[in-house]
C-alpha cells in the first residue's frame, strides 16, 4: 500500500501520496505540496542539532512550532484504519 499524508493547512484538510524516496519525512512533503521553501527552516533545524543539550527534543519542539507559524495545525501518516473510517 502506498504510504499517504493527510495535514491541515489554514484551516483546510488535504491528503497527498508520500514517498521516502522524494522526501526526508511528511513535514517537507506538506511543506512541498503547499509551496514552502524549507530551505532557512532545514538550516536552523540543523543549527539546533548541532548546539541544544537537549537534542532531539528541541529539535521536535522547533519543528512543531514553525510549522504552526507556516500555518499547519496537523500533520499525519494516514493509517489504514483511518482510511476506513472515511470510506464509512
């Protein structure tokens, strides 16, 4: 089965079909699908890798807070069981 993202931009919900052989993960892959430049966002993520004791964590915190200021309020691999609760 082919893997699909479903996100919530401004306010409106789309799906799209997600590949790890295009994209790094299902962030850039919204990102893309709405015409964001990641390309200062990957570089101060990077930065906070580098420098934060706290690793991963502040790297999530990061991530989650711009992609809020972007304008999405979700971002999700769609499950199978989701699916079929929307074919319901």
């Amino acid at each position: 089965m082919a893997r699909q993202v479903i996100y919530t931009f401004k306010g409106q919900t789309k799906t799209i079909a997600f590949s790890y052989d295009k994209h790094h993960d299902l962030y850039e892959a919204a990102a893309e699908a709405e015409g964001i430049d990641l390309s200062r966002f990957l570089a101060m993520e990077q930065q906070i890798a580098l420098t934060s004791k706290k690793g991963a964590r502040a790297e999530k915190d990061f991530r989650k807070t711009e992609f809020a200021r972007f304008g999405f309020s979700s971002i999700k691999f769609v499950r199978e069981d989701d699916e079929e609760t929307s074919n319901s």
